[in-house]
C-alpha cells in the first residue's frame, strides 16, 4: 500500500508539473541543508496572510465547537466503516513525506528540474508542519475522541492540507482544487473514525495551509486559501480570500 500509494503521488505530480510555473533555482538541497531552510521557513511563518488564515480557522473551530460531542456520538452508532483506511493511510505523515521524497527522487533521477523543485518544496513543508504540528500536540494535551492522546491538531489532515497548499501555490486551482478536496476527504475520515475532534481537523487543516504556502511563496498563482469549517449542520469547506 504504502509503494502504491507514493507511486500514485509521484506520477500525478509529474503529470501535472509537464509544464513548470517558473524556471527554479538549480540548487534544490533539501536532504543537505535541511536545518537551513528549516530555520529559513520558521522565521518565515509569521505574516499577516498566516494571521488571517489561522484567525478564520479559530472563528471556525469556536462555531463547530458544539458539533464535536454530536459527531463523537454520531460515528459511534454508525460503527465502523470501509472507506476511513483510505484517509487513514493516504494522509499519514510517513506516507505524504514518502511521497515528497520521491517526487523529489524521480525529479532528479530524470532530470525534470521543475519536478525537484516541487518535491523539495514539498520535502521542506512536510518538515515544517512536523515541528509544528508535533510541538502543537503536545503543548494542547488534549485527549482524543476515543481517549488517545495528542489530538489537537489533527496530523493527517495538517500533512494533507501541507501538499495540498504547495502543489496550488505551484500549479494553482487546476490542481489546488482537487489536492484541497482529498485533503478535506482526509480530515473527514479521522472523523468518521473517532480518531479526531471536528476542531481539531480544522485546527490541523489552516496549519497545513499556512505552512505549504509558506514554504512555496514564491509560486503563488492564487490569492485564496481552504480551511475545513463546519455549517449549521454540515461539514464544509472555507474559502478565504488573500492578498498577494
């Protein structure tokens, strides 16, 4: 599963990237200068688009708030379910950084530099919403819906929402959308399996946001960001509107 699913990550990039946004720099080295940029993209958080993204994201953790309770109850009478492992494996962080090191992998292998480019990109944003995600977890302590540990943020949905927010800032709505779409399919599946609040998958998802787009800055072809939010009685999508 694990082959299947990095090669299917690769080859869609791949097919996606046939025509690269920008020439990019010819020395990608995400492997050799790892703390380099890992220090470069922390500094390079802060902003005010990462103000207003996370800003939306509480606005819409606090309103679903009261969800949480009812979907915990709500997934425990539906009992198990088949689709869930396919959320469950695809956004595992081992799974997204294995894919951002192979996209990287073939880039160089067949000297594509615009497919390096975006599998450095995604290498250095994976390594980034590990630090923060995982220091997150562990300042929030809070427990999960199934009593676990560590559950807010959701990692699964800040790694997918990760990819998701590089591969839009490089090819934009073409791709973004349908990246946006698997990663919210994602944070709904940790959900549905209890393994997550529905604040702590919105919490998770605005993360990856802002750090995909952080990391990928220079590539921006849209001027808008997804965040998960909730309705009055239903799971959505946010669409919020940036400034370059």
């Amino acid at each position: 599963m694990l082959t299947s699913t990095c090669a299917l990550a690769v080859a869609l990039t791949l097919q996606a990237g046939a025509a690269p946004p920008a020439p990019p720099p010819p020395d990608d080295r995400p492997i050799h200068e790892f703390f380099q940029n890992l220090g470069h993209d922390i500094v390079a958080l802060p902003s005010r688009e990462t103000a207003i993204i996370l800003g939306s994201a509480i606005g819409g953790a606090l309103a679903a708030r009261p969800a949480d309770d009812d979907l915990r109850s709500w997934a425990d009478a539906q009992g198990r379910s088949p689709y869930t492992a396919v959320g469950r494996t695809l956004g595992d962080g081992w799974i997204q950084g294995g894919a951002a090191l192979a996209t990287y992998g073939v880039g160089l292998i067949s000297d594509q530099r615009g497919v390096t480019h975006i599998g450095s990109d995604l290498i250095r944003a994976q390594a980034l919403n590990a630090v923060v995600t995982r220091g997150l977890k562990f300042a929030a302590g809070r427990r999960r819906p199934s009593g676990g540990p560590e559950s807010l943020p959701s990692g699964h949905a800040s790694a997918s929402f990760t990819s998701a927010a590089v591969l839009d800032s490089h090819f934009g709505p073409k791709v973004g959308i349908p990246a946006y779409a698997v990663a919210g399919f994602i944070g709904w599946t940790r959900v549905r399996d209890n393994a997550h609040w529905l604040t702590d998958v919105i919490v998770g998802g605005a993360i990856g946001t802002v750090v995909g787009r952080t990391v990928a800055r220079g590539h921006r072809r849209t001027t808008w960001a997804v965040i998960p939010t909730v309705g009055h009685d239903r799971v959505a999508i946010r669409v919020v509107r940036l400034g370059r």
